[in-house]
C-alpha cells in the first residue's frame, strides 16, 4: 500500500510533462544523389544475377 501512495503522485508529475512535449517537425526528404543512384544499380543487378542463379539451380532437379 505505501509503494501504491508513492508511485501515484510521481506518475501525476510527470503525466503533465508529456503533454507539453514539442511539436514532431516533419524530416525534409533529401535529393538523391548519384552515388546511392549507382548503388541502388548495383544492388538491383546482384538481385536479379541471384535470381537468375536460383532459377537455375532449381530447374536442373
């Protein structure tokens, strides 16, 4: 019972702490650049050479 009166009066200190929180300001997107545009090619590549790869290892059963 004495926990219960203690936790009750620090949990309403810090419920009103929240409530005056900042407002969430938006991330702005940034451009693209060219190096994530020719990783995003390599990365598109391998997955369609592995797909290829898988393709053929399972049509040999």
């Amino acid at each position: 019972m004495k926990r219960i009166l203690v936790i009750i009066p620090s949990l309403a200190l810090t419920l009103p702490t929240t409530a005056l929180a900042e407002a969430f300001d938006r991330p702005i997107p940034q451009p693209q650049t060219e190096a994530a545009e020719f990783w995003f090619f390599v990365g598109s590549v391998a997955l369609i050479l592995s797909l290829v790869a898988v393709q053929m290892l399972v049509s040999r059963r």
